[in-house]
C-alpha cells in the first residue's frame, strides 16, 4: 500500500546548475520505506534550507583548455534559488552570500569553542605590515610605489593545527557533500587542502580597533563563515575587477610560464598600469568600495583574486569572529610564506617539517 505526500521542496540538479524548486505535483511515498541514516551535519548545516546531502552530478569538464579569455573571474557562480549574489557587472558574480546556512545551536556552540582557544590566536600588528598583493617589497621600484605601499592588518587567527580535533569546523570542511555542493555552485572539478599544515581552516578575530587590511588574495575564491558580528564597525568591504590575473600571469593566473607574444606583453603592461593606478585610487580613498551585508551564521564564496578588499575598523566591546574554509582546485598547493608570516606568524614547517 502506498500514500502520496503533500508539496514539498525539492532540490534539483542540472549540470552545473543549483536550483531549488517546488514539486507541485504529489510524490508517490512507499508506507514502510526504510528511513535514511542521519546525515553527518544534521547538528551544523540548515539542511532544511540548504539540502546539500542530494546528491548531483559533477561538473562538466570544460569544453576547452583554459586560456588568457578564460580565467575563474570570468566563470559566474552556478547558483539558482533564493541566495544573494554581488556583481563587478551584469554577467559575473563575485560574491555569493547563503544566509542561515548554520543552524543556530551551531553558531553559538562554535562561538564558545572559538572563544576558548582564542588564547591561542596569533595577532598581527601595527609595526607588522603588508602590501595589497601580500608580497615582499619590490627594491626595483620606489619605496612610495603602490606595489610597495603598506597597509596594516591587526587581526588575531587561529590556525589549521590549532583548531579541535573534535570541531564541527573539521567535519565542515571534509565533508563530501559539502565539497560537493561548493564544487557546484563554484563550476569546478577539483577542491583540495592546502598543502601547508596552517591554511585550509583558520578562524579569525577582530576586536575593538582591529581590522583587515586592503589585499588582493591569492587563490581564486575564498569561503567563509561569520560566527559573530560585533556592535559597530567590521565591515567587508571590496571593489571588484581591480586587475585581472589571467593577463597578468597568463595560463589563467597560474603562471604557467609558457611563451607570450609582443602583443599581449605590451598587453599586460598596460593592464598593470591601470591596475596600480586603480590600487592607489582605492588606498587613497578615491574609490567608494562595494559593501556585503553580512550576518553570524551566512555562508559567503567570494572570488577576492581580482578584487581588491577588507575588513573596516571594529567597533564595541564584542568581538567579530569570522571562520575562513580555504580549498584549492588542484592538490598540492602551499600558501606563500611570506602571506604565512604576516598573518599567522610562523610557516608551520618549524613544527610539521616541509610542505611538500
């Protein structure tokens, strides 16, 4: 004997496409059907609002190898459904915002555990600086040069080593179905660790006075949680396609080193100039940057390669927590040393040996 259910919400997968649809029609149900195991994030992830255990299929592979007119910023975000999205123009996303993503025991338990081991934070100063692109000082250019220019970042971060062995935050970030669900909206095949012992998960802090400095970042997307927003200040802030990787670096922005013709090295030249003079506009305070409204408990993936940005001045008593989920789409890539130093203080090699 079977029943048919009432409408319900069902999510549907179409290559790369996420949507959430509504199933007008009843849905035949089987009386005595066995019931499915509880998913692993149950406790974490609003799988009501965001059912990420359907499974989809993956991405396609790309119909063709990728070039100089084909780097990620010009890949949009797969997302259908209710979520907010930012644009640098009509046809590109460069931020997806999933509010409610965490459920709300989630939150507060993660701000409890963040708080205990914030002891363990390391802090950056305002003796310890940094230029936008995260990068030693160029000693070919001038010293007041944008290239050169330092901001300050005076955040506290936890690190990959530091976080609990037993932290929703590690069942988070190796989950298949999570991974799954980000691997579709991003549009891509591959998402790996870092290779570094420090990188993939750290949770952030920023109390009264402390900030994030101006920086472009060094991957292609960054994925982050906001755990606690504080009374005033602590905003994101950011102005899309200040320069554009792929013409600069070639090969998509990996760098690839392969052969480049007069053209496009007359190209990248101009594209750089532009660049540095977009930067020194935003330092300077002449650009009015793009903000993303953003509340504890909001899944966020940002493309920040191309796009400058920061987090302003806290304000209040209450500190801003904000956990940061960093993948790669290919294996066996470390985070800079020298972005290592600047905001963790250490490499890890001291402790774990060689990236590699």
């Amino acid at each position: 004997m079977s029943r048919r259910a009432s409408k319900q919400e069902q999510v549907l997968y179409s290559g790369n496409d996420y949507k959430i649809q509504s199933i007008k029609n009843s849905v035949p149900m089987v009386q005595h059907s066995t019931a499915q195991p509880p998913h692993p994030l149950k406790d974490i992830v609003n799988l009501d609002l965001y059912p990420i255990h359907i499974h989809q299929p993956p991405p396609p592979p790309p119909s063709h190898p990728p070039n100089n007119n084909d780097s990620s910023r010009e890949r949009p975000f797969a997302l259908g459904g209710s979520a907010t999205t930012s644009s640098s123009n009509n046809n590109n996303s460069v931020a997806v915002t999933l509010a409610n993503f965490l459920l709300p025991h989630a939150i507060q338990s993660l701000v409890d555990e963040s708080i205990q081991n914030m002891d363990k934070a390391f802090y950056t100063h305002k003796d310890h600086t940094h230029n936008v692109y995260l990068t030693p000082i160029d000693p070919s250019l001038p010293m007041d040069h944008v290239y050169n220019r330092q901001v300050v970042s005076t955040k506290g971060c936890i690190q990959t080593d530091q976080i609990p062995s037993d932290s929703s935050l590690l069942k988070l970030y190796h989950d298949e179905d999570f991974k799954r669900f980000l691997k579709n909206i991003l549009g891509i095949q591959g998402l790996y660790p870092y290779q570094d012992p420090l990188s993939s998960i750290n949770v952030h802090f920023a109390s009264e006075g402390q900030e994030l400095g101006w920086h472009f970042d060094n991957s292609a997307f960054a994925i982050t949680l906001l755990l606690q927003e504080p009374e005033g200040g602590g905003v994101f802030e950011y102005v899309p396609s200040v320069r554009d990787s792929s013409n600069l670096f070639g090969n998509g922005g990996s760098g690839g080193g392969e052969d480049v013709s007069r053209e496009q090295v007359e190209k990248n030249k101009k594209t750089t100039m532009e660049s540095y003079q977009m930067v020194e506009k935003i330092l300077n305070g002449d650009i009015v940057p793009k903000t993303l409204d953003i509340k504890p408990g909001t899944l966020v993936l940002f493309r920040g390669r191309d796009c400058l940005h920061r987090v302003t001045k806290v304000i209040g008593d209450k500190t801003r927590i904000l956990v940061v989920l960093a993948y790669n789409e290919k294996p066996g890539v470390a985070l800079s040393e020298e972005a290592r130093r600047t905001f963790f203080g250490r490499t890890g090699m001291e402790e774990h040996g060689s990236d590699s």
